[in-house]
C-alpha cells in the first residue's frame, strides 16, 4: 500500500498512461487489418493516423489553460471520460471520413492528459520531486504500448479488431471511477495527508516559488511565458521527440509486417521491446535529471544535459534502423532509440516547471504541447505520402525522422540555459533548497 498521498496520486496518473497509450496505440496494431476491412491506401492510413493530432494539439492548450483555470482534477477525469468514449466509438467506423472525424474527436479527449497531470504533480509536488514524478507517470505510457500489441493483437486475431476499442473503453471508464472517488485538486483538501507529508509539499513548494528565475515573473502572465526563446526552443525539441515517436507509434508495425514480411501475431510480441524499454527509460530519466539537479543546484543545466545528449543518441539510432537488412536489427536499433528518447520524456515538462510561475504552469505546458504535436499532424502523414512515393521503401522516412531529432537535440543545446542573472544564485543547497 501506498503511504505516501502524493505518490498515490502518481499511482493513479501512472495508471491513466498506461490506459492512454493502450488505446492510442490501438490503431497502429490494428492498422493492417483496418486497411485490408476498409480498403484504405498507405496514404490514406496515413491521413487517419494523423487526424488524430489535429484535434489532440489544439486541445494541448485548451486543456493546460482549463487546468489553470478550473482544476486539473476536472479537467484530467473530464477528458479520460471523453476519449474513452470515442476509443470505443471507433468500431463504429465505417469509412475513411467517419474514421477520421472519430480520431479527430478522439483526439481532443486526450489531448489535456500530459498538460493536466503536469499541472497535478505542480500542486502536489516539491520542486525536488518534480521531475521524478513526471517520469514515473510518464513510464506509464510505453508501458501502454507494450501491452496494446499482444493485447490488441490477440482480440483483433480472435474477435475482429472492433472489440478491441470497446474492451479498452471500458478499461478507461473503470478508472476513472477511481480517479473521482480518491483524488483531490490540493493536498490541503486531501484528509489522507499527513501533516508531515503536507509540511514537506508546502515547504518545497514556497522553495519553487523563491527560486523563479525572471524577476519580472511575478507579474507575468501567459502571453509573457509564451514569446521567451527558451519556451520555444523546449518545444521544438519536443516536437522532434514527438516526430520520431509518432513514427515509431503509426507506422513501425506496418513496417515490419510489410518490409519484414512479419505476421500479426509475431509483429504485436515484437513491438513489446521497444516500449518496454522505453518505460524503464521514462521512469529513470526524471530520477536521473532530478540527481544532476540535486549534485549541480543548477535545474536548466541538468535538463539541457539529459535533453540534448539523448534525444541526440534517438535520432542516430532510429536513422540507421531503417537501413538495416534483419529484423532483428531494426527492431534492436528501435528499441535503443526508443529507450533514448523517452529518458528525455519528462524533461521537458520539467524545464516549464523550472521557469514558469506555478499560475501558469497548465497553460505554458499545453502551449508548449500544442506546438510539439503537430509533429503528429505532420509526421505520420508525411511517411505515408513518402511510402506511397518510393513504392513501399521505408528508408527515407526514418532517416527523416532522425534528421529532426538531430535538430532538436541542437536545439535544446544552445537555449535551454540558465539565465545569466542566475549564476549568483550557486549558493542554492545541493537539495533544492535557496539561500537568502
């Protein structure tokens, strides 16, 4: 049992990733025998895939300012509710036109999760914790992944691939009846939390607010947030982070089964590895920035190292992974890939910690969301155009991918830094902690 509240709370955003990802990641494994039952091209599937994000990053940002405004506990249920439902609604399609309105609206359900449970672990976290807690809730995710394949691909092989999103809808609908009958906005309005527990939340968090960086924050307000470079230069590595996932999520298993000649039952046992990876590198990456902070004082300087050395090992590995022969060695330099990118999985979300005042976390968050999804209005469609141009050949997509990847991680490099007024500041305790 879980002592501590705000890692029961943790628990519970772990587990809505796992659902989050099971039912997004439900298409791609399904997506061969959608084409076969609905007669779609590569082209067409990859407009679909990417449907999905046109309505998920324009909620992004709706969600991290709704968080802000009325409560990410609202906002977090309200949305689970909402894309558990059009999960289901997918077997209802019956086109390429009804599947797309579907994804679209699918989309906007999930698109507040990662600005809304950003904006949780701000209420209920110390500073020193953020990026620990941000990993592990994020480790969900891939997790979700891994089981979609052998999941999905069971029912869809002995049920038909309709079942699948209807079973997964229910999973989504469980949850969140949990979600409502334990969780709470604050951890002052939680009678489970103890006044040690609190004490330590309160103090970490008056810690967070002494240690903003711009002096003129104070003040600032979302638009203020918006226009600074750093901002900007989080989400275009984030954007990248996102390109190479939503490659990999939409259209590695058609890849193996098309390139590879795999089977639908081997592809869905394969595609486990990968995720599997890539949640014990979610989980470790916000343990690993959070330690250099703690060693370093310094929070943008072990973002930016974590950020910008992994993200650049993802883009090396997944732009050879489309040149090899084997199966094996496609899926081994995926899963490497994979694993790199997702140890920056939460660095990001922590960079906004570190330099947005707590008011306006949820909406910067979804902004900064927003902007790095339309990666996925782009990306999935941008590979089936080139799959369908080079009849079949897979090899440019994924050195594309790669190259994006690159450019984040060079990105990331040269903005995400300390401001200079901050190197007065060394006298800042190895814990997190700030001298006056």
């Amino acid at each position: 049992m879980i002592k501590s509240q705000r890692w029961f709370v943790v628990s519970l955003l772990f587990l809505a990733g796992v659902v989050n990802y099971l039912d997004r990641a439900a298409l791609s494994i399904a997506a061969p025998l959608i084409q076969k039952d609905l007669h779609f091209s590569h082209a067409q599937m990859g407009v679909v895939f990417s449907s999905f994000f046109i309505g998920y990053a324009l909620f992004n940002f709706v969600g991290g300012v709704l968080s802000d405004k009325i409560g990410a506990k609202k906002v977090f249920g309200g949305a689970m509710g909402i894309w558990s439902l059009f999960c289901g609604a997918t077997a209802l399609a019956s086109s390429l036109v009804s599947l797309i309105v579907l994804r679209v609206l699918f989309g906007m359900g999930e698109g507040p999760f990662s600005s809304s449970n950003s904006k949780m672990v701000n209420n209920w976290f110390p500073r020193r914790e953020v990026a620990s807690a941000i990993g592990v809730i994020s480790s969900g995710t891939p997790l979700g992944g891994a089981l979609a394949g052998p999941v999905v691909g069971y029912m869809a092989i002995q049920f038909g691939w309709r079942w699948a999103f209807v079973v997964i809808m229910i999973i989504g609908f469980a949850w969140l009846v949990l979600w409502t009958l334990t969780t709470t906005e604050h951890p002052q309005q939680n009678s489970r939390v103890t006044k040690n527990e609190l004490a330590l939340i309160v103090a970490g968090q008056q810690t967070q607010a002494s240690m903003e960086h711009s002096a003129q924050s104070d003040k600032a307000g979302l638009g203020f947030y918006l226009r600074q470079p750093i901002i900007l230069a989080t989400a275009f590595a984030f954007f990248a982070y996102n390109y190479v996932l939503f490659f990999f999520l939409s259209w590695f298993p058609t890849y193996l089964t098309e390139a590879h000649h795999m089977s639908l039952h081997d592809m869905s046992i394969a595609t486990v590895i990968p995720w599997l990876l890539g949640s014990i590198g979610l989980a470790g990456g916000g343990f690993i920035t959070d330690a250099i902070l703690r060693i370093t004082g310094k929070p943008l300087m072990s973002r930016r190292l974590v950020l910008s050395i992994c993200l650049g090992m993802a883009a090396v590995c997944v732009g050879f992974a489309g040149r090899v022969q084997t199966t094996q060695g496609a899926i081994a330099l995926m899963s490497v890939s994979i694993f790199f990118l997702y140890v920056t999985g939460s660095v990001y979300w922590a960079v906004i910690q570190d330099t947005v005042r707590r008011e306006n976390v949820g909406g910067v968050g979804g902004f900064v969301h927003l902007l790095a999804n339309l990666a996925g209005v782009i990306g999935p469609a941008v590979t089936g155009f080139i799959v369908e141009a080079t009849h079949g050949a897979y090899g440019a997509a994924f050195v594309l991918a790669g190259a994006i990847a690159v450019l984040g991680a060079l990105c990331a490099f040269v903005w995400i830094r300390e401001p200079r007024h901050a190197a007065t500041r060394e006298t800042q305790t190895r814990n997190g902690a700030v001298t006056r």
